[in-house]
C-alpha cells in the first residue's frame, strides 16, 4: 500500500478515535501498542505518536468509534460531491492551518471523513507494530458503496471475488492497494455498514492477551487468513478495531 510520502486522492490518510472517556482511552492504547500523545488543538484534540511520529488522533465524543480519513484536494468540494450522490450528516471543520476536514455518512451509513492537509500531514508512520496496516469499509449494500466510493472519492475499484460467498473490492491492485470494500449482507444480525481500521502487531495473540488485561472485548476468535493473524477487538468504551499479525 502506498505510504505517507505517496498520498493519492481517495486513499486514507488519518484516522481518530471518537471516544466518550478519551484519557482511558490513551491508557488503553498506550499500553497496547506504546503510543505517547501530545494535545494538537485547544478542543481537545490529541495527537497518538508512535517513536515520535504521528500514527492517529483522539477527540472526545459520544460514539466510541475509530474514523477513517480519506485525503482529498478539497473538502468543501467533496461536500458538495457527496450530497449529490447521496451522502447526510455533513459536518465541514476547517480546523486552522492543521487541515480542513469534511465527516458524511456515505449512502449506506457508514461514517467516513475528508482530510485536506495543510500544516498536519495525516500519517506519519504505517506498516509497522502499533500503526494502521490497511483500513476498509464492510458495507450492507456493496453496489451503493461502490458507487459512491468511485463517484466522490475517486477510487477505481479492483475486484478480488464477486460472489454471494464473498464479495471484496480495493481500491487500487495488489501490493499498491488502499482500502478495501467488503460486502457484509451476508452477515447474520445485521450490523450497520462501517469502516475498519488495522493495526499491525508482532504476535496477534499477545495482543489479544494485552488488550483483555487493559479492559478491552474480544469480539470474534484469533484467526489465520492469507493475509496474516487477525483478531477483532474493542477499546474499554466499546470502540471496534482490528489488530493483524503478517504472515
């Protein structure tokens, strides 16, 4: 996946924690994946550093949630694009000389952001333990996300299988992929559609074992895939992520 010195529209740039108890929150992720934080803004804001380098933000909230940025050259236009092809919620904060951020839900409900950089680049760091390793958006309807996705945020999508078993799209081909569509109809319970952050470890089950001690859920068992050792976790308040050991 093309890194921090390589941003293409579309492709995530920053994600944040939304998170109802952002000092537990700190300590979780301190403790799981050694990160140090410094306050980026006088609302709250904080900057997650993994060896210095900046890897993710924390912002208080209500809804206990990771965000997924995608960058682009200019928010208000990617507003104004997103409500044309069916997006609501629109929120547009031109946080100073930082970025100008648009937050939407895409057609089919998942919550997703805009990042135009300024003086914050977004990552600074990526494919190594602690830091996000790939990110996608599990969708209940694929063909409206799709849609979106390519309309708004300029994606030209990569069909990795297309049937009723699994169906999954990149965004971009092999090893220069970005983010991913995943079709979750099939899923029994009907969880909404969202997106999914990864973040690499060392050893999958160690962090497991870590994030229960910390006061983190297991949400699904540890499991070998062919892309490496996964494990589906949340944070004490209940925010969802994905920790992935490579291969």
């Amino acid at each position: 996946m093309p890194g921090p010195e390589s941003y293409r529209e579309g492709q995530p740039r920053w994600i944040a924690l939304e998170s109802s108890d952002p000092p537990r929150a700190q300590a979780f992720y301190a403790g799981l994946f050694g990160w140090t934080f410094a306050e980026s803004s006088p609302e709250g804001h904080v900057d997650c550093l993994l060896g210095g380098a900046r890897v993710a933000g924390v912002l208080p909230g209500d809804a206990d949630r990771w965000l997924v940025y995608l960058s682009v050259a200019d928010a208000e236009a990617t507003a104004g694009a997103a409500l044309t092809h069916g997006a609501g919620a629109i929120v547009i904060d031109r946080a100073g000389a930082r970025a100008t951020t648009v937050l939407l839900d895409d057609p089919t409900g998942a919550r997703v952001g805009g990042w135009q950089a300024a003086s914050h680049p977004g990552f600074e760091v990526m494919w190594q333990p602690g830091s996000p390793v790939w990110f996608e958006t599990v969708t209940r309807d694929f063909a409206a996300a799709s849609a979106f996705y390519t309309a708004v945020f300029g994606w030209t999508l990569e069909v990795l299988s297309d049937d009723d078993d699994f169906r999954f799209s990149t965004f971009g081909s092999g090893r220069e992929a970005m983010t991913g569509i995943e079709d979750a109809a099939r899923y029994p319970g009907g969880e909404p559609s969202r997106w999914v952050v990864y973040f690499g470890v060392a050893d999958a089950d160690a962090a497991v074992a870590r994030a229960l001690e910390l006061g983190g859920t297991l949400r699904a068992s540890v499991e070998d895939t062919p892309f490496g050792r996964l494990a589906q976790l949340a944070d004490p308040m209940g925010a969802a992520f994905r920790v992935m050991q490579e291969p």
